[in-house]
C-alpha cells in the first residue's frame, strides 16, 4: 500500500526565506513521486517528479526536491520565496504513474 | 501543454437529485481517467479508473451505484453523483492519461454543495 504524509497543513514564509515543505512516504515497492501545486479555482499543476533517476530532482519555478530513500522523504524546496508562490501545494506517491495517492496538502503563504 | 477540463467548476444541487461532472480532455486522446475526491482538510481520494469502452474500477469503499462513471469516448469522462445528499459535497477533480506517452494531466476541479 502507498500513502503519503506532508507535515503541517500551514506555512509561512517571508518573501525571499527559504520554502521547505515536508513529505513522507509509505510504499511497498519503488515508488514514483510528485509534487503539484494548485492555486485557486485552478487545476493542479505538476511541480516536479521523480522516477527513479536523479535523486534530486529540479522542477519549475525554481523548486527543486530531494528523494532520500532513508528517510522515505521527498520534501519540496525553493531558496527563496516570491509572493505568487502561495498556493497549495500536494505531495503525492505512485506505483505505476497512473493511480495517485496524496497527501493532505500544504499550504504555503507568502508574507511581504 | 494538454489541457484537461472539468464542468461545472461549481454545482450547487438539492439533496436527492443527481448531478453530472464532466471531465474532457480537450488536446489529447485519453485511454484512462481517474476521479478523484477532496473533502475539506483532507487528502485527495482516488475513487475510480475510468477506461474508454469498459466499466470502471472503483477504489474500495467507492459506491459504484451512486457514483456513476462513463467514459464513452476518448476526450470524456463523465461522474454522475446519484441522489446526492449533503455528506457528498466535496471537490472532486478528475485526470486523464495521454494514450500516447505516460503523462497525466489533471483537471481544475469541481465544487459540489448539496443542500
């Protein structure tokens, strides 16, 4: 079975502090693993992913995330944040690619 | 890149009738859809895989009967909440698996209140 916890459901940064957004996993077999984010009344947008090649894996909008396999963790991170990061934003874990299994989300706010 | 859109984005429906979301691909030919749902505060849950031309699969838990799924073609999927009543007002988003290539792509959601 897969699952997927992201700790704390809120975060604050100042504009141009560092982003990190936590996610663990549970999986039995090697996983896939993804971070989207999602502003509102929109869909959810693709951030990065991993599968099983660079261990740390660079997305769009300058975040980037590490898989440690150690750990089981992947969690989602950006030097320094801008103001139209604030979004939600999903970790989410799969087996085959197709069928996703996410967390609860975080969601992040930017403060001037 | 592939859009996949989703209609209504907001649905408000008395308790008791049903309502149908529809879920479109509108640039790329999807074999496989997924549905999923959001109750507030909580994860994203996958409900069903939809595949164009046969009778989806539901995730445990799921009722088949309530939830109706058809994917009649290609670009459409569709989720009809039968006899909808208030404890199924949730955000339900769909997403959709190029036939071509391993990408998914998922839709901007849909809102349902039931009251």
């Amino acid at each position: 079975a897969q699952s997927v916890t992201q700790l704390g459901s809120h975060v604050s940064v100042s504009e141009g502090a560092l982003v990190l957004l936590r996610c663990n996993y549970s999986s039995s077999v090697p996983p896939y693993l993804f971070w989207y984010v999602q502003y509102p009344n929109q869909g959810l947008q693709l951030l990065l992913k991993y599968t099983s090649a660079a261990t740390l894996v660079k997305g769009i909008n300058g975040f980037e995330a590490e898989f440690k396999k150690s750990e089981t963790s992947f969690h989602l991170t950006k030097p320094s944040a801008h103001m139209s990061d604030a979004a939600e934003y999903f970790c989410a874990v799969s087996v085959n690619g197709n069928q996703f299994y996410f967390g609860t989300g975080t969601s992040l706010t930017v403060i001037p | 890149g592939a859009v996949v859109s989703q209609h209504p984005s907001w649905v408000i429906c008395k308790s008791g009738t049903s309502v149908k979301i529809e879920c479109r691909s509108l640039d790329f030919q999807a074999t496989t859809m997924f549905w999923y749902r959001q109750f507030p505060k909580q994860s994203l849950m996958l409900m069903a895989t939809s595949n164009e031309g046969s009778k989806a699969t539901y995730e445990q838990g799921v009722e088949k009967d309530k939830f109706l799924i058809n994917h009649a073609s290609l670009t459409l999927s569709t989720l009809t909440v039968t006899s909808a009543h208030p404890e199924d007002s949730s955000f339900y988003i769909c997403s959709a698996r190029k036939s071509s290539g391993n990408t998914i792509y998922f839709g901007e959601g849909s809102w349902l209140t039931v009251v």
